[in-house]
C-alpha cells in the first residue's frame, strides 16, 4: 500500500506498530491517518483515541479486516473519517482519501461561517461551539453537519440528503454513522434546553428553538 500511494504522489509514513504511529502523528506535519486496527503495542482504536486528543481535524480512515457492525461504530464514535474493510480495492481507497481530503481541507469556503443557535455561537471556520465562555472543540464531520441544519434552520432535512451531501454514501452503516454523530451533537447542544435536534418521523431531522428567535 505504501508502494502505491507513493506512486500516486502521496508522501507516505509507514508505522510498524501503533506507538511508532503516535510518534510519527508528534513528529511529523499528517495530512491523514490510514490506522489498521489490529497493530502490536496499540491497537488502532487506541491510536486514534490519542490523535483525537491533539487534533480534532485530521483525516482519520480505519482499514481493517474487523468487519463486525459494533467494531465500525466504535470507529465512528471515536471520531474516524471512514472505515474501510478488508479486502479492499487500491482505487478505493485512493478515491475515499481524496473524498476525506476535499472535505477536510476545503479553501472555498464562504466568508460567514458564524451561526448564532440559541446561547451558543457556532464557528464554523473555527470549529467551536461556544456557550457562557466555554469552547467544545468539533471534529470536521460534526462541523459539517452542525452547519448543515444551522443554515436550514427550522426546516426540515431529509437524511438521504444528509448522507449524500456529507458521507457521500447513503448505505445502512452511513446511517448509523450519521446516528453517531446526531447524538454527539445533542449532547453539546444539551446546556441550552430551548435547543432541539428534533427527529421528524424517522424522515429526517430539524434544527429549531422552543422559542421565537432574538431579534
């Protein structure tokens, strides 16, 4: 595998075992982490627990012959990009990557990328969520989505939509993905109670006040 990402021009890092991983993260400038998740000395989910702890916006894809529906979801509840099972294509891989890769590192993004929800100031250039002074940190997949339903607010969107535009896939492990992340964000968005994810009939899901907005 390294062979051929560097043949595609990718610059590539190969980690023997999961602490050489972690060093290599501290080391070196990563644009994206390939993580196996049965590695010597730390496993991959163990790995990818401490690079979320130092970033919250690097690129992290699992690629791993555990295929069993709880292993992928751990994946996505620690904070990985995608997760991709064994066996595997090169060029699916290549593809997903770059898929990743635009997604995190967009330069065309909008100027105003401010969201007021309620209490909170939503940053999305910034990837904070601020309330009473306190900052939660977002990873780039919960940014996207959070600023997905603030620029729909009180509409209703539909979770096809969601899926497509955001996990570019609309498959049964998505949806749970996007479940994952659905909580996560209820659970920040939890300090000011007028705030509500609302699940509207298994549909899709709206963003809205108990409230009428400050003007």
């Amino acid at each position: 595998m390294k062979a051929y990402l560097t043949q595609k021009g990718y610059q590539v890092l190969l980690a023997t075992d999961g602490q050489v991983a972690l060093d290599y993260f501290k080391q070196d400038e990563v644009d994206a982490c390939i993580l196996d998740i049965m590695m010597p000395t730390k496993d991959g989910f163990a790995v990818a627990k401490e690079i979320r702890r130092f970033d919250k916006k690097v690129p992290i894809i699992f690629l791993s012959a555990k295929t069993l529906e709880a292993d992928k979801l751990k994946g996505f509840e620690i904070g990985c990009d995608d997760y991709i099972t064994k066996p595997f294509s090169m060029e699916e891989l290549i593809a997903r990557l770059n898929a990743t890769l635009r997604r995190t590192f967009d330069d065309n993004k909008p100027e105003n990328n401010i969201f007021n929800i309620g209490n909170y100031t939503f940053d999305y250039n910034r990837q904070l969520l601020t309330i009473n002074g306190e900052d939660q940190k977002l990873t780039a997949k919960e940014c996207e989505l959070l600023k997905m339903y603030c620029v729909n607010f009180n509409q209703l969107v539909e979770r096809v939509t969601t899926l497509q535009k955001i996990w570019k896939d609309d498959s049964y492990f998505a949806a749970r993905s996007m479940d994952v992340y659905i909580t996560k964000i209820r659970k920040y968005l939890s300090k000011d109670p007028d705030i509500q994810l609302v699940n509207m009939h298994g549909i899709g899901f709206k963003l809205t006040s108990l409230t009428l907005p400050k003007k």
